[in-house]
C-alpha cells in the first residue's frame, strides 16, 4: 500500500482555472462573466475590504476637488464693497529698524507702507475699533506674513468684530448689546509732540532696562539683574507683554517690532501651568488688549482671546466666585492649598479687561461671568459703609474674617475698579458709581487720620473697631483714583482729599534715606521729639527693587525687576513728563490696574 499523499502547500496566491473548450475570445461579456467569477470566489472579508478602500478613495477625491475649488476662489473672493469699505489710512505696525542681534533670529516682518512723519515720539493712537472688514483684512495680512496658519487662530478662528459702541451686559445695567453699525465719534489725531528732557530720560531708562531684559531674559518673566540672569512665574514671558503699550507709546518701534515677532512665534498658551486669575488677567490679558487698541495688530486680540477662554475655569465654582489659580494647559481650576478662600481684590480686579474682551469679540460670556461677581459682592453682608472684607469663600460666596478692613494688599483695586468700571461703562451703571461713592465716605469716617508733628493725612486699617495707623505703600493709589473721579464730574473735595494725601505718599519717599518708600509704614499719632511722621518698623542693564529703603549705601538689592517696572512705572512717568495733555487722554482711555490703558466705551 502506498502512503498517503502529503497535503498540499499552502499557497499565496487564488488560482482560477477556466473550463475545458472554451476559448477567451477577448469579449466584453467574457470579460465581465470573469471578472464576476472571480469577485464571487473572494471571501467575504476581501469583498468588504475592497469596497471600503474604494469608498474612502472616493472621499478622498471629492474633499480635493473642494479644496482646490476653494484655492481658485480665493484671489478673487474680496468683493468691490469690502474695498469700498476700508479707511484710506488704516493703522499699521510701525516697521522695527534692524536690531543688532535678533534673540530669536527670525525674519522680520514684511515691509509696510509709512507714514511720512517720524518722530521720536508715541505714533498715532488708534482710538476706533476696527470695522469687521477692516479686522478681516488685517488677520489675512498676519496670516501671510507668518506664513503658516498659526494653531491659535486654527484652534480659535476670528470672529465678527463688534462695534465701538456699547457692551454686552445685562439690561438692568443700563447698556445696550453690540451693534455693528454703531461707531464712536472719531477724535481728530495730531502729530505727537516730540518728548521732552524729561521724557528722554525715561526713554534711556527703559532702554536701559529693556537691554538687560534682552541679553539675560529675553521670553521669560522677570529678569535677575544682579545675577544678570531671569526668573520665571509663569512662563508667559510677563515682562515682555507687560512692555509692549510702554514701547508703543515711547515710540520703540524696534523693540515693539521684535516683542512682536516673539509674540506671533514663541507665545502659546498650551502648557500645564497654574497662573493667578488676577495676575495674568492685569499683565497678560490686559497687556495683549492695549496692544491690540494701540498698534490695531489683530494678532494681540487673537491671542487675547485664547488666554482668555483658558482663564474662564476659574469661574466654575458653586458661588461663581472664581479660585485664584486655573491650570491654563488642563483647564483645572483651584483654590491656594492653604484656603478655599480668594481675597477680594483679585476677583473684583480683571473687570476691565473681561468686558473689554466680550465687546470686542462679541463672545458674552467673558463680560457675564465677570459681572456676575460684581453683582454678588454689591450685595453681600459684612460691609462697613462701603469697605469691604480682604476675603471672600468660593463655596459659599461670603465674605470670611469680617471686621478687618484696609484699602491696602488685598482690597486696594476693589476700589479703584468700582470707579473705573463706572468710566469705562460711559457713566451709565450707576449701582458702580453709588458703591463707589458710598466706599469713599467709609475711609474718610473710618480710615482716616492726621499723623504727628507734621499732620499729614493717611489712611489707616481697622481691626475689629480697633484703629491701626498702619498704611500700605499701595494704598498711593487712592489719591490717583480720587482725582480721577473728580476729572470725571465727582465732587470737587475728592480732589481735595487726594491733593492731601499725594503729599503724604510723597512724604512717605522723601523721609527716606534712599528717597524711596518702604512698602509698610506706621505713622505716628502724638507728638514726640525728634521723631518723623513716618517710621519704618520692620551696570549689567535693567533695575533691581531693594530690600533696606533706610541705607543709601547698603540697599540691599534684590536681584528683582518686577514686569510693572517697564509696564506701569516708567509708562506713567513718561505720561505724567508729557506736554501734551491729548495723549492717551483721561477722557478717551481708562487705564487697569497694572497701567495698560483700555478705550472709555461712547454713549449710546
């Protein structure tokens, strides 16, 4: 017998045998029998993955012919109304002149048309917002000079601006939604007067400063000094949006120009950090607003509105009372480790610049969600004719350590912004005008005292009905909120109270050894002997805050410049030195609280 045969090979491979005495004639019957014949002896998961291949195929085929439809319809896709529509001279960057050495060696931006007149000086402000196609153009124009389609504005495609007029608040408040048509009464723009001795000054200072924050720091938070070196907070390149309005109104434009490009290139918010709400909302978000207003670059408003969809986590708490701190990356919001409590100052402080962002993006929630926080506190228990606790619980909305009230660390711009909400508004929210007005007759009964031998006015804190002739250094700010409301129609002994105690923050500096003021001082109540008014108790490029106000000699340098330095002090000081009382006016401009100044809303 013989063994049975060995199974055969597998193959790689489907044979098909035709049949005995038929011959291929070539046909197109013959052809579609075979080809029939041979789809049958597939199986049916061959049949099923050759249909899909197919299919997608097919899809793929149709979504290019879409997109190159869409190519060939672009150069032609501005229509003879959009041209119609654009201003004859529209508001562009300043073209930086060629740095010395570019920190991130990038090419500059494309060659714009300017203007004829260049003086050293702050360019025309723009003081309209941009009309929609204006805004269109100018984000196409980005897009071309960048040369690829950033993620920001693929993730956060631009959306219809909104018009100069009104804001999207509540009815009850007295404003009315945007409106596209509505536009604020142009202001007639003049030649900047050239700057000043003094003003020159402080333009060295900044330069000073600026090249420090270049060579040591350049894209990070703060810059180190005296270790010529940089320290971060929150990896946000702090100091450099916090400049970008000085360098606008100093008329920089080659270091505008380069902040710019690190702007556009380096600046991305996706990263797993934890910012401070009030913070980032003062420097970045109010820093990116001013910049977008002044220069009308809508890449500064692009990225405002990322960061500020990345803040709003913040806000979802069972009071609506917002944590301090959101992860931008995550989106996960918290309060510090140590409480559940945020201080009142910092959720009554980003104001300004959330409304500011819904009108200009016409997205509410912005606006809704801040407001939603004045309203709350404008109606909680535990005031004292108008002062206002420094915390405030998140879970339950309430105030917590009652009976502790200053107008210094955090309580200070509660104040400051009731006012400036009220300006930017256009004068119509009178519930922010009466809280105000209310809050500055509690400091003058409760706060207020004259020290010895020189009797100046201060403003001191009280503790559980117990008075403290203790005055922060950031209570100055009181004085310049005074006036402001007394610019703005307030009664006139506002001005009078402010004239007071603007001598006595001039004082609490000019007593000091150094010339500089301590950030706590205790004045005194009676009168003693050689004493003073004010007790203290307890070449690289860029300044350094110091630590002993009392030795000239040995200061004590804290190898700190603060990002405010560049955006706040040095902008005010070249303001206050201008002879031109037009620039960035009082009654065009308000200004947050970190010095970034943001336009006064028309009337309706």
């Amino acid at each position: 017998m013989y063994a049975p045969a060995p199974p055969a090979p597998p193959r790689d491979f489907i044979s098909v045998t035709l049949s005995l005495g038929q011959s291929d004639d070539g046909s197109k019957s013959r052809r579609r029998r075979s080809c029939w014949r041979k789809w049958k002896q597939l199986s049916r998961l061959q049949r099923n993955v050759i249909l899909l291949l197919l299919a997608f195929l097919m899809l793929c085929g149709l979504l290019s012919y879409i997109s190159v439809a869409d190519q060939w319809k672009a150069p032609n896709g501005r229509s003879a109304e959009e041209q119609k529509m654009r201003p004859a001279n529209p508001p562009v960057l300043p073209a930086p002149r060629k740095a010395d050495a570019n920190p991130e060696d990038v090419p500059g931006l494309l060659p714009q048309t300017t203007r004829r007149h260049f003086h050293r000086g702050p360019p025309h402000l723009q003081i309209r917002a941009p009309n929609k196609d204006l805004e269109d153009r100018r984000q196409d124009d980005a897009q071309r000079r960048e040369g690829v389609a950033d993620d920001t504005q693929e993730d956060h495609p631009h959306r219809t601006l909104v018009s100069w007029r009104g804001a999207v608040i509540e009815p009850d408040q007295g404003t009315e939604l945007p409106s596209r048509k509505a536009e604020a009464p142009t202001r007639t723009q003049k030649q900047p007067a050239p700057p000043n001795e003094r003003q020159k000054a402080v333009i060295d200072a900044f330069r000073h400063a600026w090249a420090g924050y270049r060579k040591f720091a350049w894209g990070h938070d703060e810059l180190k000094p005296v270790s010529m070196s940089f320290s971060e907070w929150f990896g946000l390149g702090l100091t450099l949006i916090d400049s970008l309005d000085t360098m606008w109104i100093l008329g920089l434009k080659k270091e505008f120009g380069e902040a710019r490009r690190w702007v556009s290139k380096k600046l991305r918010f996706q990263k797993d950090v934890d910012v401070n709400l009030f913070e980032s909302t003062i420097r970045v978000l109010g820093g990116l607003l001013s910049a977008y207003h002044l220069s009308g670059d809508a890449l500064f408003l692009q990225r405002a509105e990322d960061f500020g969809n990345r803040l709003m986590p913040a806000f979802q708490t069972p009071s609506k009372i917002p944590y301090s701190d959101v992860n931008i990356g995550t989106g996960v919001a918290h309060p510090p480790r140590w409480t559940s409590d945020s201080t009142v100052a910092e959720v009554t402080s980003i104001q300004l610049e959330f409304r500011e962002l819904s009108r200009l993006t016409g997205v509410k929630k912005f606006q809704e969600a801040a407001e939603e926080v004045t309203r709350r506190v404008h109606s909680l228990s535990g005031k004292k004719d108008g002062l206002v606790p420094m915390f405030i619980n998140t879970h339950s909305g309430l105030f917590t350590h009652l009976g502790v009230f200053t107008l210094g660390a955090r309580a200070d711009s509660y104040y400051e912004y009731l006012l400036k909400q009220w300006i930017q508004g256009g004068k119509k929210e009178t519930q922010l005008l009466d809280d105000y007005l209310e809050a500055v007759e509690g400091i003058k009964r409760h706060l207020l005292r004259k020290s010895e031998p020189s009797k100046l006015t201060f403003v001191g804190e009280l503790t559980h009905g117990r008075f403290s002739a203790k005055m922060d250094h950031l209570v100055c700010f009181l004085p310049g909120t005074l006036a402001l409301g007394a610019h703005h129609g307030l009664p006139a002994d506002h001005m009078e109270l402010a004239r007071a105690l603007m001598d006595t923050c001039y004082q609490m500096n000019s007593q000091m050894e150094t010339g500089l003021s301590p950030e706590i001082v205790h004045f005194n109540l009676y009168p003693q002997k050689a004493q003073k008014d004010v007790q203290v108790k307890v070449p690289s490029g860029g300044y350094s805050s110091i630590s002993n106000v009392q030795d000239p000699h040995n200061p004590q340098p804290r190898d700190k410049m603060e990002s405010f330095f560049l955006g706040e002090t040095l902008k005010y000081l070249y303001l206050l030195f201008s002879d031109d009382t037009d620039l960035l006016s009082l009654d065009a401009y308000v200004f947050n609280t970190e010095a970034h100044p943001l336009p006064i809303w028309a009337p309706a």
